[in-house]
C-alpha cells in the first residue's frame, strides 16, 4: 500500500516539476512573443513566434528594423 501510495506522490511531484519547468522556460524568455506585428499590423506566424521568443515584428518588418 505504501508503495503505492509512495509512486503516486512521485507521479505527482513529476508532473508538478514538469509545470515549474514550463513556467520557469516562460519566465525566462524576455517577454512574450506578439500575435500581431507591432510594425504592419499583420498576424505574426506561429511558427515565427514559437521560433523567435519574444519576437515583436513579422519577418518583413523585422528586416526593416534590423536593416
Ligand atoms: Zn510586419
């Protein structure tokens, strides 16, 4: 019954780890990628914001920015 009860808590603790682990990546990125481009306007792709942390431009705008 112990064991039981013993793998249950560890179960849950992993899971509770894997949360903070989560909430800590989240933190550490500077801020949130944007949905919408603060340049046009225009929806930034998913792909780019989950590629580019953070990211505030969509690729056209982030080359204007960056030259
Ligand atoms: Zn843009």
């Amino acid at each position: 019954m112990a064991d039981t009860i013993d793998q249950a808590q560890q179960v849950q603790s992993q899971h509770l780890e894997a949360s903070l682990d989560r909430i800590r990546a989240e933190n550490s990125n500077q801020e949130p990628s944007l949905l919408i481009c603060q340049g046009c306007g225009d929806e930034i792709p998913k792909a780019r914001r989950e590629a580019v942390p953070g990211c505030k431009f969509c690729v056209t705008c982030q080359e204007k920015e960056t030259g």
